[in-house]
DNA sequence: CCTGAGACATTTGTATACAATAATGTCCTA
DNA sequence: TAGGACATTATTGTATACAAATGTCTCAGG
C-alpha cells in the first residue's frame, strides 16, 4: 500500500477533518478515487484504513459514509480518552527513561515558543502537543494501548475547532503538561495518571463550552 | 466485501486461532487465496481487517505475519480488558432496560445446561460466555467501546486453550456471571463494573496458571 | 394517491494482468 | 572465505474489466 494508497488515505483523511467532505455524506469509491488520481482500488484500501479509525462508517449494504459525530459520541470519545491516556501516562512514568522524559520536556518547550508568538501559532501548538502525547504514548510501551488510543485521537470536530482556543487555553494546557513532566520525574504513577485524565477532561470542557455559544465557526485563527 | 471477502476473512481468522496457522508464520496473499478458493483481492481485504485485529502484524515492507503474542503482550490485554469492559459493566447497569436483563439472564442459563453435561459442553459454553458478555457490551451503548474491545476480546492464546478450563473453573465463571446479574437488577454500576475488572482478571490467571505448568497443550478436550 | 413490480442506473465486489518493490541467490573480487 | 554488485525470483501494489448487488425511477393497478 505504498504510494497511491496512502496518498488517497491521506488525502480523504484531511478531506473529512477540514469538513470538505461533509458528516453524513455519502463516499462513493469511483468519485474518491477520481479526486486522488488513484483507481478504485487504493481507494477502497484507504476507506478500510479509515472505517477502522472510526472516520467512516459503512451500511449494512455496504455503502461508506463520513462518520456523522453526535455530542454523545463526543463526550463518550474523551471519556474513554481520559480512561485509557491516564493509564498510558501511569505506566509511562512507572517506566520511562531519561532519554524520554528529555524527549517530553523538548516537546513542551516547542509549545511553549508556539503560544508565545506576537499571534499564537496554533499549528505549532498542535504539532509539538501531538508530540507530546505520542511520546508519553511510546514511554508507555504498550503497543495494544497504542492501537487502541489511535482510534480516539483524531477527531473532525475537536480537529476543526483547535483554532479557537484562546491564548489563555494554550497556557492552561502547557501548564498542565509542566505538571505531567513533574509527575514523570518523579516516576509517580498514579500522579501522572490523575493529571492525564484531568487535563483530557478539561480539554473535553472546552471543546463542549465553545460548541454552546458558538453555532457558528469563523475559520480565521486567533 | 461479501461472500468471498468474508469467506477468506473467516478462513484465516480460524487457521490463526485454531494454530493451523503458526504463530510468527509469513501470510503470503497468493497461498491463502488458493487455500480460501478466492482470488487476491478478498484475501487483501480480509487481511486488513486482520490487522486491525490485530491478530496479523505487517513488515514495514507490507509482509503478512501471524501475531505472535508474547506472555506481556496477553497480560496488557487482560488489563485493558478488565479495564474497559469494568467501564461496559458500569455503563450497563446505569442504562439497562429489563429486556436486556432478561437476555443475559438467559445467556447464563445457557451456560448453566452446557457446563450440566455428563462432560461439560466447553463448545456451548464458549458461545454462551460470548453472548453474555456481548449483551453487556449492547447495553451499555457505546459504539467506541464496543469498537474498542472488539480488538481484545479474540485472543489466539486464549481460544486453543480454553478446551482445558475444568468443570470447576467453568461453574466459578457461571457463579460470578450470577454476582453481574445481580448488579444490573440493582442497576449498581460501581458494583457491576467492580465484578466485572475481578471478573477478567480471574480468567487472565486462570490462563496465566494454565501455561506455567503446561508446555504441551493436549487437545482433547475435558 | 398509494403501492409494488420491474427496468434502468449506480455502486460495490471479484478476478486478472501487469507494474513496482522487496527478498534471495549467484558470481566475481579482494 | 567474506563481502558486495548484480541478476533472478517472489511478493505486494495498482489498474482495469466485468459480475453482482443495491438504489432509483417509472408506471400500471388498485
């Protein structure tokens, strides 16, 4: 599945986290494969990939649609989020090496340079929080944790609405992270976990706070 | 991906479990596509679905394998195991209709008669065990935790072996299913989702014994 | 106006051929 | 004999054609 597959993972992925290809629509293969420049058969390797992810999801007959995301569904995601990246942090502190915790405080020192910009640089932000997380992730050492947290990460909603967290949410998070890496120090497991668990349900608030007020998304950052 | 997809699907997913298939074995697509009398294509998509069952691992060369388990990797998924399906139980008893109750009550019957047998039926059982902990799953409605699990619950290891389990084993897991029930009259998740974690932690030591003492695996069963 | 049967269009499933890539073996050189 | 370049073989990736299934529309009959 090397180059045309990916291309058309890749490319239908990013379709449906931007919303170019709306929640609910329908994602007929040959239409897919037209857009990518790939024939059907990459295509439907890509949808498999992104059924599995739970980005798409299938009829009985057979036929793909963008997985439509209901509040329910949302909160349901972050709570399992909040279970399972708690666990990882646990473990990960039970076991990390320096290497690692230096690999940790390096990717929150991106952050922090990303918030700290004249405008915040959200995608800065998003990149070395992604880091962030995988590292803790790989510290862990538990490839099935991995695969299952992998499901969960990636969400279109929460993906569309990183622009608009204030500078004030970037800090809250980076500060929550100083902690994690104070936790991880001191490999103090069950610290970590409580904190992980916090900071992802904090991060569930503010996505559910902004999504009462606001009906309509301006996509201009900052 | 109908009847040839799931015909190889199931083809293989049974060689695996069953150990026709040897663990840490190559999955060459042409030779299972002879073996399941389909051609490559369905043989491809089967081994994708495989894969995020993580009971086939890829190369980064895109080379098929069995998966091979080792001892750390079944005891991570005992643990995540007790720990989501803890969350399943919970859930449940908070949202169970008496419907509901009512099938899982009568899924442990059906355990009851197949452990009753002159030999105990471990076929009937393993079906009825299935059933039981699905209509929990179903009850406690949550797609993702039921996507989730989904990749935990068919463990290779775990399958050949459950032919060994004693009647004794067998009436303990009938008993603690009882306790559950129990929980869901009462609509108590705490309780629920507390005999749930024991519940899968007992079996993953069960299992854990098994293999300390055996090295060969006798197939009969009884 | 509703309903259902059937023709037609659309979409997905499978087989096959060929291209691209990785694994393996061979032979030459140092 | 060890090691490395090259040829050979095996395996996977992609495109395409066609088969099967599903969805849609029309129209007759009630």
């Amino acid at each position: 599945m090397s180059r045309a597959s990916n291309r058309a993972y890749e490319t239908i992925r990013s379709m449906i986290l931007s919303g170019e290809l709306p929640a609910g629509g329908q994602l007929a293969e040959e239409a897919l494969a037209e857009r990518c420049g790939v024939s059907r058969t990459p295509v439907r390797d890509a949808l498999r990939r992104l059924e599995s992810d739970l980005l798409v999801t299938r009829t009985d007959t057979q036929r793909s649609f963008v997985a439509d995301w209901s509040l329910d569904d949302v909160a349901d995601a972050f709570e399992l989020r909040a279970i399972l990246e708690g666990r990882a942090a646990k473990r990960a502190a039970e076991r990390m090496s320096d290497a690692a915790l230096e690999r940790i405080r390096a990717a929150n020192l991106r952050i922090a340079q990303a918030i700290h910009q004249p405008t915040p640089d959200v995608g800065g932000f998003l990149d070395g929080n992604r880091d962030f997380h995988s590292e803790i992730l790989e510290a862990a050492g538990s490839r099935r944790l991995s695969a299952l947290l992998s499901t969960l990460i990636e969400q279109p909603v929460v993906w569309r609405t990183a622009h608009h967290y204030s500078r004030e949410a970037l800090v809250r998070s980076y500060n929550e992270h100083e902690e994690l890496i104070a936790a991880f120090a001191r490999r103090d497991g069950a610290w970590a976990e409580a904190i992980m668990a916090g900071h992802i349900l904090r991060a569930y608030h503010a996505y559910s706070d902004a999504h009462n007020g606001l009906t309509h998304l301006d996509p201009a950052r900052g």
